[in-house]
C-alpha cells in the first residue's frame, strides 16, 4: 500500500464540509443523489421479477416455458451486469466516480425505453443484456463517492441512507405494474433515469480521486486483483459474503409463485407482491444493519447476524407448507429484513482496497454476486428435475450461506478504517 493525502483535494461545492454535523453529512447532496440513482437502479432492477409472466405471456409465453424462458432472461441481465460491473468499474478509479454515475444510468435508461417496444423474445434478452450493463454502475460509484466524501466515523450512515432509500425502488415498481401495462413501467423506469440525470449536475467529484490523480499510480487494473495472493483472497472473500443475499433475491423470491404452488401455499401468489413485501424488509434491514453497525462500531458482528438471520428466515421459508397467502407474503417480508446487509457488504468491499482500485471493487463486488444468480439458477434448475423445486432450493441456499460464513471469517475489521491509501 502507499499512503498519500488524498483527503482534501478536488472542487468540494457539493461535498460535505469538515466538521459539518452528522445530519447535514448525511442528507447532503451527494447522499441524496446516490440514493435517488439507487432507487432507480432498484426500480429497474426487479422490474423484470415483476412483470415477467405478462411480459413474456404478452410475447407468445405459456405454460412451463414462463418460468424456463425467465431464467434466460433473468440470466441474461445479471450476465450483463457481470459485464458492466467490471467495465465501469475501471472506468470509475480511471476516469472518476461521478462520470460512470452519468454514463450507467443513461445507457440503461435507454435500454428501458427500448425495452418498452420489444415484440420478440430475442429483443427482449438483448435489451434485458444492455440494461443489466447499464445497471452496473450505479451503487458501486454511488458507494465509492459517499464513502470518501463522508467522515471515516459517520460514512456507514451515508451508506445506510443510500440503500435504505435505495431499496424502496422496488415497492415504487411493484406500485406502478398494479396499475399500468408492462411497456409502460419500463417507459417511466427511463424517465426516472432521465431525470435523475438532472439532479448530478450540482455534483462533485471526489477529493480522494482528484488527489489520487496526480499520484504515479496505475488506477482501475482489474487484473491485478487476481496477481497478488492476498488481493485476491480479500476480493473473492468480499463477493461470497454477499451470496445468500441474491440467492434469496434471485430464486426464492423472483420465483414466489412457484414455490408457493409447491409448498401448497392457499391463495394465489404474485411475483410483484412477493417483490414489494421482500424489499419492504430490505428496507428495514438495511436500516437497522447500518444503524446497528455505527453503533456497535464494527461491520462483520452485523454481518455475521445477519447472515444467522437469513439461514433462519430461509428455513421458515421452506417450512412453509400450507400457509396463507398473507403469511407467505410476510415470510418475503422477514426474508427481505435478514438479507438487509446489502449496504454494509458493498461497504466493506470498497474499504478493503486502496482508492487506486477501490471504484472497481465496489462496483465489480456487487455485480458479480448479482451475477452469481446465473450459475445459482443453473445449478437450482440441474437439481430441480432430480430432487424437486424444494429440495434444489434448499441444496443451493445452504451452499451459498456456508460459502458465506467461511469468507466473512477471513475477513478484516474495516469500521473507521483510514482510506486515504493507494494500493
């Protein structure tokens, strides 16, 4: 590591002031930005859990292949967000944080916009591709600016506003699919993005960047996060904590009426509905983690009970045979609440590396748990025909949370952690 001055550099208009009470840090406008462009991120992230059986019932889809034809397109998303998170990620520690904010959000609100007029499946797995590339950017850079921007004491706060605000997208989501058509949530996904775009003119970029740009450094080498060994244990270790997070999102609650046919659920089950109650959680959780971590001055304690709570809400889940409707929903709910370490995991990936890479962990870290989804699904639809839904469900959930636990143990402290450092 080579230490440097990184903190006061660059223009800080917009930028919380030293000494500036923890509320207005807070609620500053960087804050404030990252977590409207996470909100939209998340609209436009589960809109597609949302409307996937009318959109693909509105294509031709029946039967079987709704849940088959799914997966491809889920897959083909998260495949592009594996994509773009490795891309924006170097172009965030090479070209600033804030350009990748504007350039991810663009490209995937026109790839909404298109996606509204799709009439083929093969229009529609493409632009689901492109979107997810879009997708990437957003919380990785929105992380990585609120983090060095804020006070190494209060930024779990920052982080905490942005994904708690953040999640609450997907209620929005769910909200506009009850009362428009399919085509018309992706149209307003694009106008939420477009006018977000708006909002960032007033600003800034990070000192820490600004710094770091007049250093004699290489900035977003990806590679050299797989050269060094403890690089890449810290950086492999920082993806699989995140895993039993997407797996739930990803499978449990992306497929709720399947499962609910199979756990002989009464009532009818909709995707949408388990979606909202599901990140309805998250958004508690999300809260409460960050609020408990700043408390208890340490993120893997939070992490920790946080997973212990997620094996428990996804046993409950698979326990759940006969229950109601309303009960189902409110098992997505409690699921959403112990999956609400989605903040603090970003967060102890950025502040495990130095400035130089810390934009593509953030960003790369994330993208590559979401894009676990496509081996977790593929590895979920294998054991299915051989041990049924039930049985693959609960084979990939105890797969994910023992990979979980084993990184999280061989991970540093990073609360307060110092990240005025290159690597």
């Amino acid at each position: 590591m080579r230490p440097g001055n990184l903190n006061n550099g660059g223009r800080a208009a917009a930028a919380p002031a030293k000494g500036m009470p923890l509320y207005a840090a807070v609620f500053s406008m960087p804050v404030l930005v990252a977590s409207l462009g996470y909100f939209v991120d998340i609209y436009d992230l589960v809109l597609f859990s949302i409307v996937r059986v009318p959109s693909l019932e509105a294509l031709g889809i029946s039967g079987k292949a709704l849940m088959d034809k799914g997966v491809y397109l889920l897959n083909m998303q998260m495949a592009g967000m594996l994509l773009g998170g490795i891309v924006w990620g170097i172009l965030g520690d090479r070209k600033g944080r804030l350009k990748i904010l504007f350039g991810s959000i663009t490209l995937y609100s026109l790839a909404n916009l298109a996606n509204g007029f799709a009439t083929t499946l093969g229009a529609y797995s493409a632009l689901r591709f492109v979107a997810g590339v879009g997708l990437a950017g957003e919380l990785g850079a929105g992380i990585t600016l609120v983090s060095e921007l804020l006070p190494r004491q209060s930024r779990g706060y920052g982080t905490m506003a942005v994904a708690t605000v953040g999640v609450s997208g997907a209620i929005l989501a769910n909200y506009i699919t009850l009362h428009f058509e399919w085509r018309t949530a992706y149209f307003l996904g694009a106008g939420l993005g477009f006018a977000l775009l708006l909002m960032r003119i007033g600003v800034y970029e990070s000192g820490m960047f600004r710094q770091m740009e007049a250093l004699d450094v290489r900035r977003g080498d990806f590679l050299s996060l797989f050269m060094d060994r403890k690089r890449f244990s810290k950086y492999i270790k920082s993806i699989l904590i995140g895993l039993p997070i997407w797996f739930a999102v990803g499978v449990l609650v992306t497929f709720s009426p399947e499962f609910a046919q199979a756990l002989h659920v009464t009532g009818a089950v909709s995707a949408g509905n388990a979606v909202m109650f599901c990140y309805l959680g998250l958004i508690f959780g999300d809260f409460t983690s960050g609020f408990l971590s700043q408390q208890l001055n340490s993120r893997k304690k939070i992490v920790l009970l946080y997973i212990a709570l997620s094996s428990t809400a996804i046993a409950a889940f698979f326990l759940s045979s006969g229950i109601s409707a309303g009960a189902f929903y409110g098992l997505c709910a409690a699921l959403g609440f112990a999956i609400g370490y989605w903040a603090i995991f970003v967060t102890i990936a950025a502040e495990q590396f130095g400035t130089n890479l810390r934009a593509t962990v953030a960003t790369t870290v994330p993208n590559f748990v979401r894009g676990a989804v496509v081996p977790i699904t593929f590895a979920f639809q294998a054991l299915k025909s051989a041990v049924g839904i039930l049985g693959a469900g609960m084979a990939v959930a105890a797969v994910c949370i023992l990979a979980a636990l084993y990184a999280l143990s061989g991970l540093e402290e990073t609360f307060g952690k110092h990240l005025d450092y290159t690597e």
